[in-house]
C-alpha cells in the first residue's frame, strides 16, 4: 500500500571488528521515511520497503581517517537502483553516489543474498549519517560493511547476532505462550518434546538411511508452568530418537531409537516419569547376515540391516509403526541404497508382530484419527509420476478398509506427511506439505475431506507463507501459498516440474499437532538453512499469522510437541473377516456397476475386469554386478516407462448389469482394467488396493472418487458365487508374467518382420528379436515411436498423476494397434483372437519388457546361465 508510512527506530549499533572494519546490519536503522521494515520475517529478515521512494538512515563513527570503501549485502530479483549519501556530522558536508545495487541477485530471500560495493571514499575521522535514496522500490537490504579493505566478504556475516537477537526476543514471549497453552490445555500441566539435531535426510522418507549424522538426543517434558525442562530417558542420550507418542491415558510413551550406526531403529516405551523403560522390538535373529549379503559397500551411512519407526498406541491395545522388515528397494533407486517402510503392528509387549500392507514404496508417519483408524502418508505410482503420489490413506487397525484421505491427484505439494485428526472431526486433517527432497519440512496445511478430493478446494493454509510447489525446496510466499497443484495446471505451465524452490531455509514447520482447526503446536525455523543445528523450536501456530514461541534449545531443535493429556479412545474399528478366505489368502471384491465412473461408456461395453499386481522390488533381487541398472531401474523392467513390476493376476467377468463378484489375493498391489468383449483397455486404474485375508470389500463403479453413492438394487453377480481370476483366451494361467520377448516378439516375427526384418525395413522400422544392450531391436524402436499412449513415470517425475478418461490409455488409443486393423493400411493383419489378446495385453501394461527383476540383462553376461530368465510364477 503506497504512501501509508510506519516511523519506528531502533537503538544504533555499530560493531567495530577492527579499526579498518565497521558492520551496520539493516536492522540499525535510525530513522526512515515511507514504510520500511527493519527486518520483515516473510522476507528473511531483510530490510524491506514496502511502496515505493524511501530514505533510510544509519549512523556510524570513523576513528582514523583515511580511504573506506562502503559494501553492501542485499537481494533482489529485479533491477531496483538507489542512491548513497554519506554526511560528516561535524563538518556538514556530504558525499553522494547513485544507481548503485541495480543488479538482480536472482530473487529477495537470504539465499539470494549478494555482496556489491557502493563506493570508495576518502572520511575523516567523525561521525556520520548514511542514507539510502531510492524514487522506486528498495532491493531488500542485510546490511552494511565499511573498510579499508576492497574485498568483498564471503556469505551472510549477520547471521548469528540475528539468531541471538530473536533469542532476547522470544524468552518473554514464551512465559506467555505457556500460559496461553495452559487455557488451551486446562487438563496438560507438560509438552511431551525430542530434543535433537535436524536429519540430515536427502528425501523426506530417508531420516533413517542418511539422515543420521548428528547422534545425541533427548525425550523431554516442558512445564507450562515454569519453563523448566526435564530428560525422561538419559540413560538413552548417546543415540537418537526419532518420533514419539502418547498412550491415550497420557502416562506412557512410544518411541523410536538408534543407538548408533550400524545398528537400525527399535521401538521402545518408557513411563511419563520415567520409570519402566523397555524396549519393545528387536532386530531379527538373521539380522547379521542380512548385513553381511547385502551391505557390499553400497553406502557407509545404511548398513541394510532392518528398522522399526514412527509408532504409535492402536485403540486396541497394540500399536502400530513403519519397518523395513519387509526388505523391499525403492523403485527409482538405481543404486539400491534407499529402501522401504511399510505399516505394521504388534500387541502392546511387541509379540505378534504383522505386516499390514505391502506397497512398494515408503509409507511412515502414522497416527490415529478420532474414528480409531491409522491415519498414514504412503507413496505410491502406478502409471504416475514417481516423485508426485505422496498422499495421506487411511485404514483400520488390522490393516482392512484402506482409503485414500487427500493428495492422490495432486502435483504439488508433492507429500502430505505427519497427519494428524483435529480434535473432535473425522474430517478435519492437519499435515505438512513438502517436496520429495531433501528433509520432509514445509508447510502447515488443513485438509478438509468431506470436499472434493480431485480438485484443491479441500486445502487451506495455516502457514501461507511458505509454499511447496516443487521437487527440492521451498518457495517463500509472502503473499500466500497456492493452492495444491492439479497435474492439467503443470502440463499447461510447466510450472514445477522437476524444480527447486527458491529457497532452502526457513520458514519451515514440522510436527504439527492440530489443537482446534485454527492453531497448532509445532517446530518451526523462522530464517536458517533447512538442516541447521539448531533452527527448529517449539511454538504455537494460528492461522492469523500468529508465530508464538514456545520453547528453544541453545546447540540443538526442538520436535515433536504433544500434550501430556488423557484422551478418549476411538472405538476399535475393525473389518469383517471370512475366516475360510483368509485361510486361503483370498479376499472378496464386489462391484455394483463398473460403468458409474466411466464418462461416455455405454452401460453394458465392459465384459471383463483384470486383475494386476504390481510386485515390490525385494532386496533379494539386488545385484552386485553392473549394467542392469536403466532410468533409474535397479534392475530394469521397462525403455523408460514405468518403473515397477507389473504381474497379471486374471481376468473375471462382468455381468449384463455391470456387476461383478470375485475374489482377489490379499496382501498384494492389486490394481485393474476394465476391459471390453476382445479384452482391450477401456479404463485403467493407477492406484493400488492392499486387501487384506478374508477382507470384503465393495464399491459402486470403476471410479477413482470414493464418495461415489453406490445404488441399492441387488446386482446380478452377488447372486452366484464370487469368480475366481481366470485365463484370458490362448492362456494356460490367468495369473502370469507380462514378458515381452515370449509375449510379443512370436507375434512380430510371425506377422511384421517380413517388410520389417533386419535388412531394408520399411519406414525404418526394424521388428526383429535382435538383442540390444538391455532389450531388443523391436522394443526398442517401437518404444522410441510412441506408438501407443504411455505413461513415462520418469518423464516428467512431477504430475501425470490426474484422472484421465476411458480410452486414454492403452490399446483402444494406439496408433499401433489401429494400422494393424485397418484393412487399407499396408500393416493389417489378421491374427487369431488368442494371438491378438496377447499383444494388446502388452500394449495395455504400459509397455512392459522384463517379466521379473531377477536374472543378469545386459548383453555383455550373454553366457551366464542366469542371463534374461523366462520368469516363471
């Protein structure tokens, strides 16, 4: 707002570090015209005008006289000149320069901070007044160095007097925001807290892998009454916690531990007072020789041995975490270094410990929402961008009935992690929204799901100012945060894709505890870089801007706050379980109408459903040899498509009504196709469903939105029993391996290679089985023409992860596909059925080559006996 000025001063201060050097931070100012801002938090702390034509004054004193030259630190993202003018107090005269600073830095926050000199002058030995003119608007300003010495410093040489600074400031703000806490919380007397360094993660999942880097950590309970801050758990201060939670009586709390490297994270419990500490989880008995296979010096930091993280107290009576006990490698992780967590649980005494899911990507953080479910962030992609589906899911405590909550259809924020309910909503979530790289710190974000999950409007922000619209960092938005990114939004801008933010400090929030739907307790670093020491302390956030601090650590952050309060128990909400199913590792799945969903598709086109798996990459098919690895593929599967093994299961089929009833297997990736009476693609779902032994589960269509209403009619196919998955026509096994060389190459070498053979091709195009370096001939050049829709998981990494319409994808939309049907195209063929049905199926998988992730691939260890294995289920 122009023209509308704010007169305030601070005391001077000038450092003198020597007698040929005087510091004058920004903040120093002593008197100003138009509205300046000494030290605005949303712009790092920088002097900022806000308007335009200001005058800002410092004062400083010469003790020797001699020649000075004046530098200046500032940052800006566009060309904002000003003047200079230095005034002999005694003497009255002046000395003046102008159009300095005129050079963009590359934007206004503290990473875009630059030095420049303003001036060389001859001063006498005086007081002075500096004054920056400036007719536009102000470049943000640090501060000020002048000294006899032309070189320019190297970095932000202000930063540790702000940092002690704002410590004078907050310690009687936090007296105060204690007792605010103590009308918020009349039943809490303490904040449950860890105190430790930062991770020093490269991704938001990787705290466990490379993150521990500074050991030394502490399970600590603030009084709100007094300040005073007490270790529960000392004997543990060697290693490092990382996340804890509270029974729901409030007198027992749930941790994980590392006590050093080498060794993996445990769960451990300890009383509130202190007492009864015990450690709930152990490494498996194998655990020395997992090292021992699959360490091989990958990295120095990961050893591969297992961990247990991030539990917390079921309303059953056990609790539930995050292990690598499964031992599978993230997808997009050539190197194998980076593994996966998924949600398991055990009673309260650590004994029947059970694997409830089994993605094959991370999941972490879980909590448990007022209606008793575990409420958990989980990454996935099936046909979507590998860095974007980091979303919040639900399920029941015994692992059934998994939903997802928010995020699925969302480019940006890319995660949505450490959820947690509002107190007395089944709707209302508090999360942090933050890139896939490097630490999973960000922004605080409510999320309404009673609202349309497919579009933003169920987000708005608590802490507008700091915005997670990119693959690594941060943008500092002043102005407010966006809303979450749609996928159709990047494709339109290119916005985002695969970019870094503009900032790697704060502000930055973690840990978010939702006290009502307007505030949260929560860590937050105002202004330091991302991994700082110390940047993150304990304070109350609102809505209004409202930054409360309420507690800090000198030397190291602050995580984690909880109430110490008795809350009530969720009612255990559990699933109904065929026992004679789960004895047969089967679940049941029953459709109303596969249509509801299918925009344009007449009722009664889709005759069949497959049913697909995609399979973990297990740590057992890791290789310790070169050359396999592709497009970020430890072992490659695809030229660039998707990056997970995908096995068919079978087809089952559809009833004149749309219905359908059939059993799936539990405890695997399922996901489907609705296809048609030749069994091509009319629709492909890119999630995937965990159904757990003896789970019955039902849904209204072939849709992505769960809030479909489902009809009450009695459909066709509950009348019968539930199919089991079946053959394909030309099939032996409906469940098998999608293997290009046996599934396609037969058909390529029987109908194409006659004008499409090794010499003379037409058009160039070479079909034949040839082998390539990790492929062959024929994959390679069909998949470099795009003869069929794909989706490139790699290609962007950000976005392909909106709703896309029946017919999109798949054989229906291959150029491929429709000149081989085309009479009048010099390509058409006429297959039998069975044939044709094999080679759409692989159209229809995205393009998959490698039915397994086993086996050597590259051509140079064609003699080895285990060289491109036929896989066999």
């Amino acid at each position: 707002m122009r023209n509308l000025f704010f007169l305030f001063s601070l005391t001077s201060f000038a450092c003198h570090c020597s007698a040929t050097e005087i510091l004058i931070s920004a903040a120093d100012s002593v008197s100003h015209t138009g509205n300046y801002v000494r030290a605005e938090s949303n712009w790092s702390n920088l002097g900022v005008l806000h308007g335009e034509r200001g005058s800002i004054n410092w004062k400083f004193s010469i003790e020797t006289a001699g020649v000075y030259h004046v530098q200046a630190l500032y940052a800006s993202g566009e060309r904002r000149p000003v003047t200079l003018t230095l005034k002999n107090e005694k003497s009255g005269t002046t000395q003046s320069t102008g159009n300095l600073l005129g050079e963009p830095t590359g934007g206004f926050h503290a990473p875009n901070l630059k030095w420049d000199t303003l001036g060389i002058f001859v001063l006498a030995a005086n007081e002075y007044t500096m004054t920056i003119d400036t007719r536009n608007y102000l470049p943000h300003l640090r501060g000020f160095r002048i000294t006899t010495d032309g070189e320019l410093p190297k970095g932000d040489i202000w930063q540790e007097r702000i940092k002690q600074e704002q410590w004078e400031i907050e310690r009687p703000q936090m007296a105060a925001t204690r007792e605010e806490l103590r009308t918020l919380l009349p039943e809490a007397s303490e904040i449950l807290f860890i105190k430790r360094a930062p991770f020093q993660s490269s991704h938001y999942y990787t705290d466990f892998i490379d993150g521990c880097v500074y050991f030394g950590s502490e399970l600590c309970l603030l009084s709100l009454e007094d300040g005073s801050v007490k270790s529960i758990v000392p004997e543990l201060a060697e290693g490092i916690i990382g996340r804890c939670n509270l029974s729901f009586d409030g007198t027992k709390v749930i941790f994980d531990y590392k006590r050093r490297i080498g060794e993996g994270f445990r769960i451990w419990e300890v009383n509130i007072d202190g007492t009864g500490l015990r450690q709930l989880t152990f490494p498996p008995e194998d655990e020395a020789a997992r090292i021992a296979k699959y360490r091989q010096n990958w990295h120095a930091m990961y050893h591969h041995h297992t961990d247990d993280l991030h539990p917390v107290y079921l309303p059953d009576g056990g609790f539930c975490f995050v292990s690598t006990r499964c031992e599978f490698g993230v997808l997009c992780d050539g190197p194998d270094i980076l593994t996966v967590s998924v949600l398991y649980r055990a009673d309260k005494d650590g004994n029947n410990m059970e694997k409830l899911s089994n993605s094959s990507l991370s999941e972490s953080a879980p909590s448990i929402t007022n209606d008793g479910r575990i409420l958990y962030t989980r990454w996935e992609y099936i046909d979507n961008g590998s860095v974007t589906n980091k979303g919040l899911w639900s399920m029941r405590p015994d692992g059934t009935g998994s939903a997802d909550v928010y995020g699925r259809n969302m480019a940006f924020p890319s995660v949505y992690s450490v959820g947690r309910a509002v107190p007395g909503s089944n709707s209302l979530f508090v999360c942090i929204g933050a890139p896939h790289m490097p630490l999973g710190v960000g922004t605080i974000m409510l999320i309404d799901s009673s609202k349309d999950k497919r579009t933003s409007e169920p987000v708005t922000y608590i802490t507008p100012e700091v915005d997670g619209r990119h693959q690594w960092g941060w943008d500092n938005i002043p102005g407010g945060a966006t809303k979450p990114f749609r996928p159709e939004g990047l494709i339109q801008t290119t916005y985002g894709y695969d970019g870094r933010g503009n900032t790697s400090r704060g502000p930055l929030f973690m840990d978010p505890l939702p006290l009502n739907a307007h505030q949260v307790l929560a860590s937050y670093n105002r202004e330091s870089e991302w991994n700082t020491v110390d940047a993150y302390g304990l304070y109350l956030i609102d809505d209004n801007g409202g930054r409360k601090p309420l507690h800090r650590e000198e030397g190291t952050s602050c995580w984690n706050p909880l109430p110490v309060q008795p809350r009530e128990i969720p009612r255990s909400a559990h699933g109904g379980i065929n026992p004679l199913l789960a004895q047969r590792g089967l679940a049941q799945l029953t459709v109303t109408d596969v249509h509801i969903g299918l925009d344009g598709v007449a009722p009664g086109t889709v005759k069949y459903i497959r049913i697909n798996e995609q399979v973990p990459r297990p740590w057992e098919a890791r290789r310790f040899w070169g050359g396999d690895e592709h497009d970020q593929q430890h072992s490659v599967i695809t030229d660039r498509t998707h990056l997970g093994l995908k096995v068919q299961i079978g087809v089952v089929p559809v009833e004149a009504d749309g219905s359908a009833n059939f059993l799936v297997p539990a405890d695997k990736n399922i996901f489907f196709q609705a296809l048609d009476e030749n069994y091509m693609e009319v629709q492909r779902g890119r999630t995937f469903v965990n159904y757990r032994p003896g789970e019955f589960r039902s849904c209204a269509g072939c849709h992505e939105n769960t809030e479909t209403v489902q009809t009450l009619r009695m459909p066709v196919a509950l009348r019968r029993e539930p199919s089991l998955p079946g053959p394909q026509p030309g099939e032996v096994s409906g469940h098998r391996a999608l293997h290009y060389p046996t599934d396609v190459q037969p058909f390529l070498d029987k109908y194409c290679i006659s004008c499409h053979g090794a010499e003379n091709p037409r058009g160039g195009l070479n079909l034949t089985g040839e082998l390539t370096e990790r492929f062959s001939r024929s994959y390679e050049e069909l998949m470099k023409r795009d003869i069929f829709p794909m989706i490139r998981e790699n290609h962007p990494k950000a976005g392909n992860n909106h709703y896309l319409p029946p017919y999109t994808l798949g054989s229906h939309a291959s150029q491929l596909f429709q000149r081989m049907t085309d009479s009048a195209s010099p390509c058409f063929v006429q297959p039998t059925r069975e044939e044709m049905i094999r080679f759409t199926t692989w159209i229809d998988s995205n393009g998959q080559y490698y039915g397994t992730y086993f086996g050597k691939k590259n051509l140079r260890y064609k003699d080895e006996p285990d060289f491109r294995i036929v896989p066999e289920l």
